[in-house]
C-alpha cells in the first residue's frame, strides 16, 4: 500500500513540478494522528493489558489505530509523501526513520522538518541528520532546561539562546522564550534602568508584530504576538513529565533546532545582541506555524475516510492511504484550477473538497457489489 501511495504521489510531484511548484528546499511535518475510538473487544494478557500490536491506548482513555504520516508544509502543495501504521512498541526514531527514508526517495531537496513535542528524543534528531535534514521542534523540560529558566528569572532575561557544546558535533540550538506573555517592554521604568530615552528605546512587541506579519492593534492589550502558538505548546506541557529540579519552569517554553540559521553568536564569534535575538526568534516562530499543516491535513483528511467497522488493520490502513490519495489529488486539482484563474495564487483551497469527490466519483467511481 505504501509502494502504490508512493508511486501514484510521485506522478503528482511530477505534474506540480511542472508549474513551477515544489521546487528549492522543502520543508516537512512528522506527526501521529487516530481513527475513531475502538469500542470492540480487543486480546488481553493475564493482567487484562491490551496486547492488541495495532490497537494503541490514548492519554484520553481510549483505544484507537493510529498512523503516522510525513506531509510537506510551507509555502507549497501540502502533499503526504508517506504514512504508516503505529504498532505497539515502536518508538519515534523508527517512526521518524521508516518516513524520512521514503520521502527523501520522492524528493531530494528536504530542508527541515518540523515534528511537536512528543518526538523530542535524541535519537529522532540523530536520524533527521542521518538524511541529511535539519529538525525544528518544541523540546520537553529537563532539569537541565529548568535549571536554566530558574537563571533567567533571577536575572530578569526574557529570552535566551544556548548552544551545545563545542565537543556535541549535532550544533543543537535551544531557544527558551516566554510562554504567557509580552516580550520585553519598553516601559519608562525600564528605560531609566536602562540609561535609554524612552523615545529611543526599541519597541519589541511592535517589531514582533511586525516580523510575524500581525496587525499589532488587532492583538488588544491582554494578547501577545505569541498568544497563538504558545497556548498551544503550554496544553502539550501539560501531559508531558519533568525531570525533578531546583527549578518548576513555568513560564517559558523551550525549542531546538541545528538549523544553522538560528545561533546565538554571528560568524565573527560576537553575541547577538536583543534586538536581532527578537529577529531570530520571530523567524523560527515563523516557521513552527507551519507544523499545523500537518494538523489541518489530518482534519481533512478523515473527512475522505469511509467510515468502517471491520477490526482489520490492513484494512484500515488502506482506508487512511486512500484517503491520503483523495487529499494530495485534490490539493493538485485546486492548485491547477487556482494557476487557470491567477496569476499568483496562494495555497488555501479554493476548491470545495466535497465538490471534488462529488465530480471524482461522477468520472472514477465503481458501482457497489452484489
């Protein structure tokens, strides 16, 4: 199923191609999603443990089949390259290796890939630098990283940037920033701290504002230009355990990424100073809202599964395949259609996904059996 979905994807690379699409460096999403909940009886040990190797529990309580799928993001056709079924006992690094080996096969020119929290381990960085990729995601607190935000707040930072060690060849960066609120403000009080006119001084929440391409009056005085993204990094904090340290940190979120974009010292060795830090974090925001793709293909994406009732895996797992078919068909379809009627036209639908499967069936449907 995964050969058929390979090849009939690479037909479609090929077609977007030749508009001028998927073209230059690629960026990618990891992620997991489920199926509807599992409500039939399932094999249990002694114990009464599920033993089920594709029926998988959830931290809601419930059991589903679950997939895991690498989908391109950004600012090109979001197409799934690749999937497969979660089975019990696999770990991330095998998720993040099984996919990264076939989608660099399809495309060559993978940049980054962007994954949340739950695959926050070494081994799954060390298998995105085994293909050649750079990773960017959300990164569980440690002692370490709560150590540090601990340093922060008795010293009053709002933001830091540490890089590994010179002996750690992975350059991993970590960003720690704010997760409730403004970025440093530029308040008389801090400005007489400071030495700097008021007038003078840089006005971060405005160059935020500015970097994310956000209308800072439409943000009102109690949201920060991070509001979107950190609300939902603190409700994944929540279901994820903390190593115990002096420090509980709260407050701050932390990302990595060996992107070499994102560093704390120019090529001259020199510290960044605050304002281009403000710059650099705006821009690896910038591209972290990107992951939601992934996320918003998922949502679409179940919209074109048959519902089912049948307890085969194999057989669910072609329905979540052909359901990636029907999605990646139509984000093509709306990208020619878009192409015939503009000049330069973005990335939201502008073909109504059920109007597609209506007219998809009208031409390729098969009539049911006997």
């Amino acid at each position: 199923m995964r050969r058929q979905h390979c090849r009939t994807t690479k037909r479609l690379i090929e077609r977007a191609r030749r508009d001028g699409e998927l073209v230059g460096a690629l960026w990618v999403a990891i992620d997991v999603t489920k199926g509807a909940p599992f409500t039939g009886d399932m094999d249990t040990d002694e114990e009464g443990t599920v033993i089920e190797p594709y029926i998988l529990g959830h931290r809601d309580g419930n059991y589903y089949y679950q997939w895991a799928s690498i989908q391109i993001v950004s600012h090109d056709v979001p197409l799934v390259l690749d999937a497969l079924p979660k089975t019990r006992g696999m770990s991330k690094d095998e998720i993040a290796d099984e996919l990264l080996d076939h989608a660099t096969q399809m495309v060559d020119d993978i940049e980054l890939v962007m994954m949340d929290r739950e695959f926050d381990s070494d081994p799954v960085k060390d298998t995105c630098e085994k293909y050649g990729v750079y990773s960017l995601n959300p990164k569980r607190k440690f002692a370490a990283q709560n150590d540090t935000i601990e340093e922060m707040k008795q010293h009053g930072e709002t933001v830091r940037i540490v890089e590994q060690s010179p002996e750690d060849q992975s350059n991993r960066t970590h960003l720690f920033l704010p997760s409730t609120t403004e970025l440093p403000d530029d308040t008389d009080e801090e400005a007489a701290d400071s030495g700097v006119d008021s007038d003078e001084k840089p006005n971060y929440r405005q160059e935020m504002c500015e970097e994310l391409g956000i209308d800072e009056a439409e943000l009102g005085d109690e949201i920060s230009p991070l509001a979107r993204l950190l609300s939902d990094l603190r409700g994944e904090d929540e279901d994820l355990e903390t190593e115990a340290s002096d420090g509980d940190g709260t407050g701050f979120v932390v990302f990595q990424t060996n992107h070499p974009f994102v560093s704390a010292y120019d090529e001259d060795g020199t510290p960044y100073d605050d304002r281009e830090r403000i710059h650099m974090i705006a821009r690896l925001i910038r591209w972290y809202r990107h992951r939601w793709g992934i996320e918003n293909g998922y949502k679409k994406i179940k919209t074109f599964m048959v519902r089912t009732t049948s307890t085969c895996p194999r057989y669910r797992f072609f329905n979540f395949m052909f359901a990636c078919v029907l999605y990646n068909t139509w984000r093509l379809v709306d990208l020619l259609v878009k192409l015939s009627l503009e000049e330069h036209p973005d990335y939201s639908p502008r073909v109504d996904a059920n109007q597609f499967v209506t007219i998809a069936k009208q031409y390729y449907g098969l009539d049911p059996p006997d």
